[in-house]
C-alpha cells in the first residue's frame, strides 16, 4: 500500500468514526434531509451549466451577452456547489470506509476534480472572452466537454449505490 | 372496481412484470430520472428566482419564458414518462407509502400554480414586463412555485428512501 493509499485510507476511518458520521448513521431521518439539500443544489447547478453551454454555443439566450450570463450564473453555479461539496462530504462520513473501496465513488471523485478545474478555469476563461472572437468550433468542444464532464460526475454518483448492493451480496 | 383492485392489476400487467424483473430496467429509468432532474429543477428554479426577481433580472421576464420554457417543458415530459414507468414496477408498493401521496398532491398544486399564473398574472404580463421590480403577486406564484418543487424533491427522496430498489 503505498503511503497516499494509507492517507486516503486513515482520513475515511476518520471520517467513519467522527461525530457527525454517528450522528447522521444513527439517525433515521438525517441522511434522506440532507440527501434532499444535495438533490436540489445538484439541479441548481446542472440547470445552470446546461444554460450557460446553451448559450454559450447559441442555442438559447441569443440576445443576452454571453460574458453576462457567465456572471449572473456564477454566483449560484458557486454556491450550489459549495452546498453540494458539504452535503456530499458529510452524506460521506456515514460510510467513509465502504466509499474508500467503491470504484463508482472513485470515478466520481476523479470525475468530479476534472470537471470543477475545467469549469471554473478554461471554460470561465472562455465564457469572459470577447464573443465574436472565440471560433465557433473551440466553442462546441468546451460546451461538450463541460457537460460531458458534468454528467460524468453524476452517472458516477449514480453507480455508487448499485457498486455497493453488488459489494455486499458477496459472502 | 376499488383503486386497491386498479393498483393490483396494474401490478399484474405483463409490463409492469417485466419492469419489475427486468435487471437493468430500474437502474436504467431512475438514471434518467435523477439526471434529468439535475437540470430540470435548476431551469425551475432559475425561472422562479426571476420571477422573484433574484436572478437573469437584466432580461425581461417575458424573454426568460420564452428561452427557459421549451427546455424546461423537454425536461417535464422526461420526468414524467421516467416516473410514470418507476411506478409502473411496483403501484401498490408506491401507493401504500405516504411520501408518494404527498409527491403526487404537490406535483398537483405546482402544475395548478403554472395555470393559475397563466390565467391570471400572465395574461396581463406586457402590463408588467417592462417594470424594474416583478409585482408582489408574480412574485408570490415564484415563491409558491419553488416551495413546491423542493418539496417535491424531498418527497420523491422519501419514497426510495421507505422502498429501497428490490
């Protein structure tokens, strides 16, 4: 095991063993309340990110200037991702160690890392850019490339519970 | 015959077997439906926070309509057939939990939201398209509306919650 696997590792025990991992474990209605957070701030961001690409390649919004729907949308692309980033950790902490071994969960981190650095930097960068100077091809390929990460991310999410169904039917 | 009688024989179609059976049929729907979910809400939200004027609020509401309807009207007609066929594996099983009955009435009050706004405030919306602030009333039917679909969320989280997947 290599020593950032025993960090990875130590952090999830952690995790698993702190309060707020006993509390939200012990308490039947805790997890699906804050799934509920996590459930809406996921459609506030995906409806967001599919606006922006939309526009982004003109499909709606053609009369709105692209830089300005970036800055309208950026503050609750940010915050629902902040509340999703909280939701998600501490839905987390209830089965930390069960998540460590999950590919599902692994890819979806992974997943989620590529899409936050694209979205929140090239793909800013370009929404910010003059219009008229951005080729129409650069532009399909960043809006692809942002849903495709996004939606990632999701199916990701998605296969975590089944990956864990399979897991546990085993002897 | 009784709505118990209704529910029964829908659980006894050869469909809704075949639902039920299926290995990859549930996985495959509730995928659609939570993925369409993600952006389906975040349009109702963004056009109810225009309406309470929160955000998009440099274009006309009359503009966000017509630019958010069409996706968001898509996106119901997925959430719909999605969620008409997760019920169809199971109807008695859904019925019997109170968080599908509560789904249902809500998912009732947003869509009677939607006409009442039409019939009402949106017949009047030239009077009050071009005005800085949205009027008290529209912004009412915002709030009611968003209300109405976190509930809706919740609710639905709620049943897979009492019906975990077989």
């Amino acid at each position: 095991m290599t020593s950032l696997q025993s960090v990875l590792l130590e952090f999830c025990r952690w995790c698993n063993g702190s309060s707020f991992g006993h509390g939200i474990r012990d308490s039947v209605w805790l997890f699906p309340f804050i799934e509920t957070f996590h459930l809406v701030a996921l459609g506030v961001l995906g409806g967001s990110i599919l606006l922006l690409n939309m526009r982004l390649v003109g499909l709606r919004f053609p009369a709105m200037p692209l830089r300005e729907l970036a800055c309208e949308l950026r503050v609750w692309m940010a915050g629902s991702l902040v509340v999703l980033l909280a939701s998600g950790f501490l839905l987390f902490c209830t089965e930390a160690v069960k998540m460590y071994g999950n590919w599902a969960f692994r890819l979806k981190m992974l997943m989620l890392v590529l899409a936050v650095l694209f979205t929140f930097t090239l793909h800013r960068r370009l929404t910010l850019m003059e219009e008229a100077r951005i080729a129409a091809a650069w532009r399909w390929l960043a809006a692809a490339l942002c849903v495709m990460l996004w939606a990632g991310v999701g199916l990701g999410g998605r296969a975590i519970g089944y990956v864990t169904t399979a897991a546990s039917a085993l002897p | 015959m009784s709505l118990d009688q209704l529910l029964q024989w829908l659980h006894d179609t050869p469909f809704s077997v075949t639902m039920r059976e299926s290995l990859w049929g549930e996985p495959i729907v509730e995928t659609i439906h939570v993925l369409t979910l993600s952006v389906f809400l975040g349009f109702v939200v963004l056009l109810d926070l225009r309406l309470l004027d929160l955000a998009l609020r440099r274009s006309r509401v009359s503009e966000v309509f017509q630019q958010i309807n069409p996706v968001l009207f898509g996106g119901f007609a997925v959430m719909l057939l999605t969620g008409a066929l997760l019920f169809s594996g199971d109807p008695p099983a859904f019925y019997s939990t109170i968080f599908f009955k509560l789904k249902m009435i809500m998912l009732l009050c947003a869509c009677l939201n939607v006409v009442l706004f039409n019939v009402t405030l949106g017949r009047r919306l030239p009077e009050w398209d071009r005005l800085p602030r949205t009027p008290r009333a529209v912004k009412l039917t915002g709030f009611l509306s968003l209300l109405l679909w976190v509930l809706i969320v919740a609710a639905g989280r709620g049943i897979a919650y009492v019906l975990p997947p077989p």
